[in-house]
C-alpha cells in the first residue's frame, strides 16, 4: 500500500483549526453539562463534581492552548493557566475534609505542573510530548476523583 506523499498531507492550520474547532465543541458540552447536573441535583457533592468537571475542562483546555501557540503565538495560554490554577485551589477547599480525593486532586494537579511549567511559545517534539502525557494523567486522576465524590447508587 503506498504511502501518501507530503503534498496529500493535510495542510498544519487545518489540522489546527480542527484541534480548535473540537475543543471548543468538548468546552461548550462539558459546561452545559455542568449546568443541568447542577440544575437537576441536590446532592451534597455537587460543587466538588461541577469543581472537578471545570478542572478537567480547564486542564485540557491548557493542553490545547499550549500546542496552539505553534500556529497562534501569544494565544490564550496564559490566561487559562490562571483559571485553572484558581480553579484547583477552590476545588482544595471542597475537598478538606477529604483526604482521600484531595490526594487525588494533589496527582492531577502535580501533571499539570508539567503543562504550566513548559517553555511559552511553540513546543518542540519533546515539548508536546509531555504537554500530551500530562493531559492525560491529569485527566485519568481527575476522572478517579469524581467517580470518588459520585454518591452511591441506591440499593434496590
């Protein structure tokens, strides 16, 4: 089978404005989901898991941003990180009287150090490497931790 030639790649500010285009698409579902959890529950642990939802968007949002610098220099990065460094102390606060989840909140929000803590402006190979990887291990770790603050189903 052979393989397709540079010029049938497509070209990299499409791929970007794809990358782009999905993210803001995961961004505008993540939040309306949000919305109608909070909207249609009255559940104790309901501001920890909206708290936890924002941060996972938020930490993939930086991702994003960050591997978006390469096309957009001087994009909303920055910007991000701060929301989502606020985001996490926020979430610290729901999460005191919990040691077990703020343990996992500390692991996510050590992957995401790793994200904040890359050279501004475009990453090279190794630089959207761990940009990725970091992502994801905040994620998986942001993931466990609401499924922790979830309530119980009740038994039938």
């Amino acid at each position: 089978m052979p393989s397709a030639t540079h010029d049938q790649w497509p070209k990299l500010d499409e791929v970007a404005q794809k990358v782009l285009d999905r993210g803001e698409e995961l961004r505008w579902a993540a939040e309306r989901a949000a919305r109608a959890l909070q909207s249609n529950s009255t559940t104790a642990a309901l501001p920890a898991l909206h708290a936890v939802a924002r941060v996972a968007l938020l930490s993939q949002r930086l991702a994003r941003d960050r591997f978006i610098e390469r096309w957009e220099p001087g994009g909303t990065a920055a910007a991000t990180a701060t929301e989502l460094e606020r985001e996490i102390r926020e979430l610290e606060g729901l999460l005191a009287t919990q040691p077990e989840a703020a343990t996992e909140l500390q692991l996510a929000d050590n992957q995401l150090q790793f994200l904040r803590e890359l050279p501004k402006g475009r990453l090279d190979a190794r630089g959207a490497q761990t940009a990725a990887k970091a992502a994801d291990h905040a994620l998986e770790s942001l993931v466990r931790l609401s499924r922790r603050l979830q309530p119980a189903a009740p038994a039938q």
